[in-house]
C-alpha cells in the first residue's frame, strides 16, 4: 500500500490544522470524487474563504462558509487545504 502524502505546499496549510479565529481561501480539495461532491454542496470549493469558528483538537471543525456554520469531521477537514 502506497503512502499518502499529507505535507502541504509552501504558503498552504490543512484546514483541520488551522486554530480557532484563523481564516483561509481554499487552495485545493483533496480526495476522492464523493469528497469533493460533498464539500462543493456545502459551498466549499477553491477560491472560497472558510473562518475556523471552533477547532479543540479532537472532534469536529465547525467553520464560517459565507453566512452558513458548516461542521466538518477531522477526516474531512483534512482533505481542504488553505492559503
């Protein structure tokens, strides 16, 4: 089984790595096509600007997406990286 590499370029962080009060435009979705689906149909996709509302470490992201509140998984938070 191959490795994934989970390093972001330069200037670029995941989303699940930002602190609470941080923001970032999505860079790039990561994942496969039922990841990016889902987030696209929450308002999430590249160019869109994301507030960390509450990020404790352990449990959900919740995140600001335009007026919405939008809670995200740990798992699925890592697959958006931000700039």
């Amino acid at each position: 089984m191959k490795a994934v590499d989970k390093t972001a370029p330069a200037g670029e962080r995941w989303l699940a790595e930002l602190r609470t009060g941080a923001s970032g435009k999505v860079a790039h979705l990561a994942g496969g096509h039922g990841v990016q689906s889902r987030l696209i149909g929450m308002g999430i996709r590249p160019g869109v600007t994301l507030e960390v509302r509450r990020n404790d470490g352990r449990g959900p992201v919740v995140v600001a997406v335009g007026r919405a509140r939008v809670a995200l998984g740990r798992g699925m938070a890592s697959q958006i990286r931000v700039a």
